[in-house]
C-alpha cells in the first residue's frame, strides 16, 4: 500500500508542479521524522521488552526512516 503522501507529491510533480511535490515531500518527512519515529520510539522503550524480542522490535524505527527514503527516491523518480 502506498504512503498517501508520498502518492500526492508523485501526482503533483507528474503535473509539472515540482515546487508542490517537493513542499509535500518535505511535510512527509517533517511526519515521519518528527512524529512517527519518536513516538515508535517511546512505545517501544515503554513496552518492557527483552531479549531477541527486543532486538527485532528496536529496529522498526530504522525501518520508517528507511521507508520513507526509499519512498522520497520513488517520488522524485516518478515512480511511485
């Protein structure tokens, strides 16, 4: 499933509204960055976890900050 965002700014730049695209781009990653990953973050360290489980699960922020570079990629490459 596509990031709603990311489809916005992808629809905005195929047309020709680059300065749009980008400024949607930019509020996708002011979210995902300023929200997403510190409240991730916050459960997570909340969660009492231990162990393997606690491995795995720390990794989940990484994997939003890799999410949404890959989708920032995508939408500048028109991609998405």
């Amino acid at each position: 499933m596509k990031n709603l965002m990311f489809a916005n700014a992808l629809k905005l730049i195929k047309q020709g509204d680059l300065t749009s695209g980008v400024i949607a781009l930019s509020i996708a990653s002011i979210v995902t960055i300023g929200v997403g990953i510190p409240i991730t973050q916050q459960v997570i360290d909340d969660g009492n976890l231990s162990g393997i489980t606690a491995t795995v699960v720390s990794f989940i922020p990484v994997m939003l900050a890799v999410a949404l570079l890959l989708g920032a990629v995508q939408v500048m490459r028109g991609e998405a």
